[in-house]
C-alpha cells in the first residue's frame, strides 16, 4: 500500500478512500474485474469514481487493461 501512495506522490496524486478501496478489490481477486464488479463490490464509491480511479490507475501503469471477449 505504501507502494501505491508513493506512486500516487510521485505523480501529483494522493491516496483517497476510493483509490485505496478500488485497489484491495483489484488485488483481492484472482481474475479481472471490469468498473460494473467493482462498482457492485463497493457500493459506498459513486460509479463516476471508479471509472476516474480505473483510468488514473492505467495512465499510471498500475493495472493492465484486459479486452473483453
């Protein structure tokens, strides 16, 4: 986790309880999870939020994106 807040830091971000939630789910599951998963698994983050958290973790290269299909 300290990791991600460096990261974060380093890039002109902070570490937010949206991008700290997102991020346990991310590593929690042995499979990807599209923004709709991560949306249903946190229900208390707006789904604006996840879809800026996912977008802000791939321009930083810390998730891959996975094609569907």
């Amino acid at each position: 986790m300290e990791d991600l807040r460096n990261l974060l830091k380093k890039h002109g971000h902070r570490m937010t309880e949206a991008r700290k939630s997102v991020f346990h789910a991310l590593e929690a599951f042995e499979r990807p999870l599209s923004a709709v998963e991560l949306h249903t698994l946190l229900p208390h983050i707006d789904r604006t939020s996840v879809y800026r958290v996912i977008h802000l973790f791939l321009a930083l290269h810390i998730i891959t994106e996975v094609p569907e299909g």
